[in-house]
C-alpha cells in the first residue's frame, strides 16, 4: 500500500513537520525491530507527541483505510513493530514523561514511550521501583512492554507486566481515546485492562500507562552456581522451587553462551561449566540468609561445581550485565540466528532440555540457551550461516520442531515476547478454532475496520476471518459452552 501525498500534508497538520519522516532513508531505520527476519518499510512514519494528536492520526487513518504499525523502542523480537503492508507507523518516542508519582497509592502514570529503567532511576530515592525488567529494560519502552505483556528475569517472583498495570489510557482504532482501570482496587466490570496488556497494538495506540511501583527490597543477594551438565542444572532449579523457595529471579545459561559472553563482557562465568544457575534473593535479610543457605545446599545436592555469591553491588550489577546483554554478544559465534521463546511448565525443564540437545544433534546446529529458568520460559538461540545452502531451513525446522515439543508438555508458543508476526502461525496449534474465533470478534469491537496492527498476534486462518461460526463445544446432554 502506498500512502498518498494529501494524507501526508494532513498527517503534517496533526503532529509537525518535525513529527512526520517521509524520506526512505529515514522509513528504512523503521524496517524492521530486533528480530530483523522480518522486515517491512512503512510509507510514512509519525511521531505524536499527546493522546490528542494519536487519536486524530487514528482518525485520519481509518478514513483513509490506511493500515496503522504501532512502535515504541523497536526492541521486540516478534517481529510486531514493522509494517508488512506499508501505512502509517506511529512512534510514541516523544511521549516519554512521568506524567505523576503517586506515593500514597504507590502508583505511577507515564506515557508509552518511557524507558522502563528511567522510571525505577525517578523513584529509586524515594524506595520504589517499577518490578518488570525485561533484558532490554535499558532501551524498551513501558508502552511497548505493555504491547507484549513483557517479562524478564524477575518476573518469577514479582509477575508480569500485566501484574503491574492498574490503569490505561488508549486510543482505539475508531479513533476513541478511553480509559479503563484506575487506582482503586477490585474494581466492577470485565478487566478491560487485562484484555488490552499483551493486545500488541491491534486494539489501539497506548497513549498512557497507570502502573504498580513497589517498595524496594531490604537486601539482595546474588548467587552464582556452575554445573558440569545441563541436566544436572535443570534438576536444580526444580528442586528449589519445589522447596517452597521463589528466587527473585533464577536464569540458565549454557555453555556456548557462557563463551560467548565471557569472550564479550568478561562477566566472570567459570568458561569451564557446561551450565550455570543466575540466582536472586531480594526481601527482608534474615529471610534471604535462611534461603540462600537452603539453596547452596541444593545446588551440592544436586553436583554443583562451584558457588559464589556476590560481595558488593559490582559484582552483582556485573553478573547481571553478562546476562541482560547476552543477546548482544551472540554475533561472536554466529553470523545469523533464530530465538525461540516457548515455555513450560518448570518441572518440565530437565525432559525438554534433553529434547532441545537432540534437536541440535539432528539439525546439525548450535543451540545458545540464556532463558528463565524459574517460570520454564525457554530462551534457546538457534544459531545457523545463512550462506551455507539448507541451514536456514534446517534452523527453522529445528525451531518449529521445539515449540511443538513444548507444546506437547503443556507450554505455549510464547513466554514472554508475544506473538506478533512471527509466531502468530503457530496458535491453532495451541487454542481451537473456537477460542481463535472469539480473539478475532474481540479485535474487532476495539478496530472494527481491521488497520490496527493487521497481520499481527492472530492467524491467516478461517477461525479469525469475517463470518466464520465455528460449532459451537457441547457438554454430556447437548448444553451450550
């Protein structure tokens, strides 16, 4: 699709001309988000800079039948935040304040293109921080992450982003500017919230975000176990959790990631393990001290090579970089890669680890894991060298043949990093027709006309196409589901 001149001068009349980027050297910079897999070039992109500038580019748009890409920071890996179809990309990047700190309710309101760390950086002298802090936390947007309803490390404990959210502002793809949630508590009515967290722009434009701040933890420690295999690894991290403790967060790397951030960031991970444990405590200290004594002596349990725990907040903000850049440093081993972010259920870890080893085995590939450990959200970086004939297709192959392993041991298709273009084709695998019907008729009370975002978190499948009524689940005796 093409976007004509006159809808461009129109766009210029909303936000500026220092709002709009029509050049192709510009739109270019806007191909793609970090999974560059997938790319497309947007006819134009605008950059608001307030609710009422977003929801008349909305209206603008939908006159014009003209399809809508939502972007904040561009750090997904879904393949959500690029423009298949051409149309119009809105970037929130300049709506980036703290529009209120509330203390009293310990709340804050932001706009999307906020970085999640400059919020806990805003609070942190008043003991509060913002809990999701998914690896990019350094770069992602809080709008974005609450397009993707993101995780990160310490979501085994503090929860998702969703569990972070009270309120939204959003403009709908009518062209609506709403608000649903809000401060007060257990609030009456459906949880509109809840739908719109994770929706990845195909309801709307998140114009701003209420959230949770919570009050920092007394003490942390970080501690760090090497093992000899992987399994050994897996094994522990189920008996932890089955001890009744939850970590604030708890990470694996494997081998080829642990070379491969030690030859880049030289964190301090023992080169000589084939697996490593990234383990956290956070809340009251003599709480932490009787945990982390239970822990180390899990991990001997269950043949840990060595246990170190970090001194001072260096030591732990260095074991951490290793981690949260890991993705940055895996072009040391490989020109090109495909990152999977199925899940399972924890207990399941040891038994899909050992799958993942035979699918590398039979693909000829290189896995690099650096994943979740504590919630089962697997991380595995399928590494292949996309001028050697066959091994893009053996890589995707190997990918598609672990998310349907996960699957099979009752996981998803997706942890953390949502759905968006790239495994949108995978959801008749994991919901019926029925429940893909109804999240088609559910987009569509919020973008009746469909320019939302199009392409994205649902399938090209009969399910989610106009006038498909799929027969309807009965229970013993004929009564309706």
């Amino acid at each position: 699709m093409s976007v004509e001149a006159g809808l461009i001068r129109a766009l210029t009349g909303i936000v500026g001309r220092a709002g709009v980027v029509a050049t192709l050297e510009g739109r270019l910079t806007y191909e793609c988000d970090m999974h560059t897999f997938y790319k497309g070039i947007p006819d134009v992109v605008v950059l608001p800079e307030s609710a009422e500038q977003a929801a008349a580019v909305v209206r603008l748009c939908r006159g014009a039948h003209v399809p809508i890409v939502p972007r904040g920071s561009g750090t997904g890996l879904i393949g959500g935040a690029m423009a298949p179809q051409g149309g119009v990309m809105v970037s929130m990047t300049r709506m980036n304040r703290i529009l209120e700190v509330d203390i009293a309710n310990r709340c804050a309101t932001v706009e999307p293109g906020l970085i999640n760390l400059w919020l806990s950086n805003a609070t942190r002298e008043r003991g509060y921080f913002f809990a999701p802090d998914p690896s990019s936390q350094m770069v992602s947007s809080i709008g974005g992450n609450v397009s993707t309803n993101a995780g990160g490390p310490h979501c085994l404990k503090y929860g998702i982003t969703v569990n972070h959210i009270l309120g939204l502002q959003m403009v709908t793809g009518a062209g609506e500017v709403v608000w649903v949630g809000g401060k007060a508590q257990d609030r009456p009515g459906y949880d509109l919230t809840g739908v719109m967290v994770g929706a990845e722009g195909t309801f709307g434009l998140v114009t701003a975000v209420m959230v949770r701040l919570l009050h920092l933890p007394e003490d942390v420690k970080t501690l760090l176990a090497s093992f000899s295999t992987i399994e050994d690894a897996s094994e522990t991290v189920s008996a932890i959790i089955a001890d009744g403790i939850v970590p604030a967060a708890l990470e694996m790397l494997d081998e080829v990631m642990i070379r491969a951030i030690e030859e880049g960031i030289h964190a301090g991970y023992p080169k000589g393990a084939s697996a490593v444990l990234l383990i956290e405590l956070d809340g009251p200290r003599a709480e932490i001290e009787a945990q982390a004594v239970r822990i180390e002596k899990i991990c001997r349990d269950h043949l840990a090579l060595e246990l170190r725990v970090a001194q001072n907040d260096a030591e732990r903000a260095l074991l951490w970089k290793g981690r949260k850049e890991a993705a940055g440093v895996i072009g040391r081993i490989t020109p090109s890669w495909l990152l999977q972010d199925a899940v399972v259920p924890r207990s399941k870890l040891p038994q899909v680890m050992r799958e993942m080893l035979a699918i590398s085995a039979r693909h000829r590939l290189v896995f690099a894991n650096v994943f979740h450990a504590g919630d089962g959200n697997l991380h595995p970086i399928i590494c292949y060298d996309d001028r050697v004939p066959g091994e893009l297709d053996r890589a995707k192959q190997a990918n598609e043949e672990l998310l349907h392993a996960c699957l099979q041991l009752g996981g998803s298709v997706t942890g953390e990093h949502g759905v968006g273009l790239d495994k949108a084709k995978n959801l008749p695998y994991q919901f019926a027709d029925a429940d893909l019907n109804f999240m088609a008729r559910l987009r569509r009370v919020f973008d009746p006309d469909g320019i939302m975002n199009p392409g994205k978190l649902l399938p090209d499948h009969p399910a989610c196409g106009e006038g498909f009524r799929p027969v309807a689940p009965t229970l013993p005796g004929g009564t309706w589901v």
